[in-house]
C-alpha cells in the first residue's frame, strides 16, 4: 500500500467514507468548486505551454514554487469550466501537497487518480487526470539536487 503525505491520506480516508458513486461525485463538485485562482504574480493568461499539463482535455495548467522553509507551494487552473474531474483533482492536489516536501511530492504514484475517482474512467480522462498528477511530481523533482 503506498503511503501519501498526511493531508493527501485525510482527503483518501475521506472519500473512502462514500461507497456510493452519488456521494462520492457529489463530494468530488464539492471540491471542483474550490480550486483557487492563480495570482497574478505567479500567472497571467495566455498562461505558458510550459505550465499546460500533455494529454488534459480541460486545460490544465500546474505551477510551484518553494517557499522559504523548502517546502512547495502548487497553484493551477483549469480553463474549462466544465472539466469537474480535472478541476476537483486540482483543487485536492492543491489544498493537500502545498506545504510538503518535494521529497515527499515526488513518491506520489499515479494510481492517485483511481483512489480518488475509481476505476471506472474512461482512458481519455484517465490520462488527464494522471497527467495531472505527472505534472504535480516534475514539478517537484525541478526542486530536488
């Protein structure tokens, strides 16, 4: 069983909580609604391709930085309002690994995105998603030597 940083494991332990789809979609909006807007300091639109997560239909974008104490700090965006999954994954990324180290970001494996939304997506989302976490852990390797 992999482990994940501890407020990563609280947002797992969380969703394990919902055995219904219903519920467990319900709380995944929940957090779709949540994901923050990038400061204009970190990013302005047209944001860098640099910064554009490969394979994300949505339009997913993933920025770090360190913060003082070595620590990471991630932002994103989604640009298609419509793209819950994406969104909610990066609002759950956000809230979770911002504050950990890159050490411990970048042992995070992509089978992330079926304990959060099951096994049942379809391999095109299956591949943003994960896209997204991919992004999460190079950005985080840039930190690490």
């Amino acid at each position: 069983m992999a482990e994940f940083p501890q407020k990563l494991q609280e947002v797992l332990d969380a969703l394990s909580m919902f055995p219904d789809d219903n519920d467990r979609i319900n709380l995944l909006i929940d957090y779709s609604n949540k994901i923050s807007k990038v400061p204009e300091e970190i990013a302005k639109k047209p944001f860098p391709e640099e910064n554009k997560v490969p394979f994300c239909e949505s339009g997913a974008y993933v920025w770090s930085v360190k913060n003082p104490d070595g620590t990471l700090k991630y932002y994103f965006d989604v640009e298609n309002p419509q793209g819950i999954s994406a969104r909610a994954l990066s609002a759950i990324l956000e809230r979770s690994l911002s504050g950990e180290s890159p050490e411990n970001i970048v042992l995070i494996s992509e089978d992330i995105v079926e304990k959060i939304f099951g096994a049942n997506l379809s391999t095109r989302k299956n591949m943003g998603l994960t896209g997204i976490v991919q992004k999460v852990v190079r950005e985080a390797n840039k930190y690490l030597n």
